[in-house]
C-alpha cells in the first residue's frame, strides 16, 4: 500500500514538471521555426541582389547604373506600398476578390501562427520579386518614373488581387489550387505584367534590321549574369523551403530537396538543347534554364516526388529556350527573356501539379487533390489551368490600362537620342563605368586632331 502511495505522490510532483517540459519543447520548436522564416525573408530579398546582378549584366554598358539602382529604388517602393495597402488587399478579411481589412498591418497579431510582423516581412520579399520580374519587360527604354508609378500600382492593385485569390483564401483558394511557393502568384503574374509592357514599348533601338530580323544586343558582363543566376539560386531556397513557415511539419526538407533536383535538371538539360541546336553550349540558355527549373518547381515543390521535379525542371528548361526563340521572331524584344522564363515555366509549373501531384504529399499540404498520372482524373488540371487563365487575363487588362494611360499622358519610353546614350547618363547623370567614359573621350579627342 505504501508503495502505490509513493507512487501517486511522485506522479503528482513530476506532473508540472512535465507539463513545463512539453511547453518548453513547444515554445522551443516555434522559436525554430520563427528563426527560419526569418532567414528566408533575408534569403529572398537578397534575390534582388539577383535579379540587379542578372539584368545589368543580360543590358548594354550604357544601361548597367540604371539597371542595378533602379532595382533598390523599386524595391523600397514596393515594401512601403505593400505595408501600406498591398498586405490587406492580399491577406485581409474580405470576399472571394479582394481582401478589406489590415492595412498598414493594423488590427493584425498573427496569421497562419506566424507574428504578423514576421509574415509581413516574408511576404513582402515576394511581392518585391514579382516586381522585379514585371521590370525585365521594361529594360533599356522606359522612363524612370514610369518605373515609380508602376511599382505604386503593381504593389497595391495587381499583385494583391491574384494573391487573394490564391493564398489569401480567395476563390482559386476555394476551388485548392496548388500553387505553393508562387509559379502563378509570383511569376506569371510578373512575367505577363511584362510581357505587355515590352510589346508596348516597342522593341530596343538597333533590335531589328530593316527586314525585321533580330539582331543580338549581347549583355555587356556575362560573368554578372552567372553570379546573379547563383545567387538566386541560393535565394530560391527561402522562396520555397521558407514557404513550409517552419522546419517541423514534414514538407521542409523535401521541399528544398525537389528545388534542387529540378534545378540542376534545368541547367543541364538547356546547356545539351542548345549544343545540339547550334553546335554551340550556350551559357545564356543554360542560365535561363536554371531559372525557368527554379520558376517551374516553385508551385509544385511541395506536392511532387523527387522524379517527378527532375521531368518537371528539364522540361521547364527546354520551354523557355524555344519560346525565347519564337518570341524573338515574332518581334517582341523581351531583353531580360522574363516571360520564356518566368511566364512559359510558371505555367508550367503550375499545371505540373495537375499531373504530378502525389496522394501522399497532397494529404501533407493539405491543399487540393492528386494529380492525374496518380489516378486523380482531370480535376486539379482544371483547377491549375482555371488559375492561370483567370490570373493571366487580369494581370493583362490590367497592366494594359495602367500603360495605356501612363502612354498617354507622360509617355512611356525615353527619347531616341537619350535611349543612344544610356540612361546612366539621360536619366541620372552618372555612367555605371564613367572611367570607361573617361577613356571613351580621350580616345574620341584623339581621334578628332
């Protein structure tokens, strides 16, 4: 008897010890998590770092200041405006549409057991990606303050809106479209937003000969755009890895190993396309297979196996080598090749769920259903297929009205002799490389006795 009393009494003193232990654990686990969120917030905003790297280094000389300024300027645009209005619109209370609370991050402590603060921040690097990705339609002609006022809108109107609709519990939401680090959301959202800017704007000066056959403006620093490439590479683990919002619930690791595997599909399968295209391994191709792979395995990282994202990133590479091809003949001067990058793998990647999605992954996502090639039918194809059309039209009219207007009123492209001379100088009053300048007159001087 003596000792089943001992017995209870010891239960009865270690059971608030062990009720603090579990809430220790708890607490312990969530500071883990917070702190990964965390670094892939800084992991994706580095990205812009990227994107500058990339889109100076695929630009002329005389563009390359530009080019890499106007990507912090932007960037802190778009954070403002997002913490302003774009947040609420995407992630606040309101209908199918549009969110209608929680602007400027009011009213709100948490979301998805995230502190909202934190949420913000991750978000918001996203936001500033699309963006980036909208701008590549714009390179080497467009005005800077178009750049201002469209980054006002992008953050506030565009972006928000197709944002609702899918992760903000809006009615693709709904319906469990898979899209779970952003191919829709984040990519082709950009890419369309720039490919209507890009055919308004019309092509560069010296694109196209007289027959309408395009000319090559080659990038003036291939090595930039090799170490813009790796580091968003590097960056893409935040975008995707990061989306779990923590390293506990069995999605992390799987997600960031699908994104590497597709990745490095990518790059070699562009890299073998273009060699036995044209006898030649092209580096560009190979970069923009790495890119289109990452875009692709963005919306499906989390519900595909590991063959499947290896399919998934080769395929994405081979799209958007030819459609660069195509839309170059068709006239479009797309500089930076955001939409063959960004636009045909982000519908890619999107769809690929619809055949790819496994049983097992979809039940720990928890969002939609498998894919046809596991059973599912045509059901999450349809699904995938109405988000991007729905989210490709809106962007479209509504990145087509903003610029007509802009066209209209202040004009959308700078004048032919600034556009000659770079916009480092017609837009800012700096070249990028003014000793290079420097040496450039001198030898001009020179010249002229």
């Amino acid at each position: 008897m003596k000792g089943w009393m001992i017995s209870i009494l010891s239960l009865m003193l270690f059971m608030p010890q062990m009720a603090f232990a579990e809430e220790m654990v708890e607490q312990v686990s969530k500071s883990v998590d917070f702190l990964w969120i965390m670094v892939s917030a800084i992991l994706v905003i580095m990205m812009q770092a990227g994107f500058a790297l990339l889109e100076a280094g695929s630009t002329q000389m005389k563009n390359a200041g530009h080019v890499a300024g106007k990507t912090v300027f932007t960037f802190g645009l778009c954070t403002l405006v997002f913490w302003f209005v774009g947040f609420g619109f995407t992630f606040g209370e309101g209908n199918g549409f549009i969110g209608l609370n929680g602007f400027g991050l009011t009213g709100m402590e948490e979301m998805f057991g995230v502190p909202i603060s934190l949420f913000f921040l991750f978000q918001m690097a996203f936001a500033g990606v699309s963006l980036a990705i909208a701008f590549g339609g714009f390179a080497e002609r467009a005005k800077l303050s178009i750049y201002l006022i469209f980054s006002i809108l992008f953050a506030s109107v565009i972006y928000p809106v197709v944002g609702h609709w899918i992760w903000g519990g809006g009615w693709l939401a709904d319906h469990g479209k898979q899209d779970f680090a952003g191919s829709t959301v984040v990519h082709l959202t950009g890419a369309i937003a720039a490919l209507v800017a890009t055919i308004m704007l019309k092509p560069r000066i010296g694109k196209y000969n007289d027959k309408g056959q395009p000319n090559v403006l080659y990038g003036h620093n291939q090595v930039y755009t090799v170490l813009g490439v790796l580091i968003l590479w590097i960056g893409w683990f935040g975008f995707n890895a990061g989306s779990a919002l923590g390293v506990g619930n069995g999605i992390f690791s799987h997600v960031a190993l699908t994104t590497q595997l597709a990745t490095a599909s990518g790059a070699v399968f562009a890299l073998l396309v273009s060699w036995m295209m044209n006898g030649k391994a092209e580096i560009t191709a190979m970069l923009n297979g790495v890119l289109a792979a990452l875009v692709a395995i963005t919306a499906s990282c989390a519900f595909v196996e590991t063959w499947a994202a290896i399919i998934i990133g080769a395929i994405a590479a081979i799209l958007a080598y030819y459609s660069a091809i195509y839309i170059e003949r068709m006239g479009i001067d797309d500089p930076i090749y955001a939409f063959s990058v960004h636009g045909m793998a982000g519908i890619w990647g999107t769809l690929s769920t619809g055949f790819f999605a496994s049983p097992r992954l979809v039940e720990i996502a928890g969002v939609g259903r498998e894919g046809l090639f596991y059973g599912g039918g045509f059901h999450q194809l349809g699904v995938q297929l109405l988000g991007i059309v729905s989210c490709g039209i809106f962007v479209a009219m509504v990145t087509f009205i903003i610029l007509t207007v802009l066209k209209v009123t202040i004009g959308l492209r700078v004048k032919e002799e600034e556009e000659m001379i770079g916009l480092d100088l017609s837009e800012h009053g700096v070249y990028g490389y003014p000793e290079h300048l420097s040496n450039s007159n001198v030898i001009s001087m020179k010249k002229s006795v």
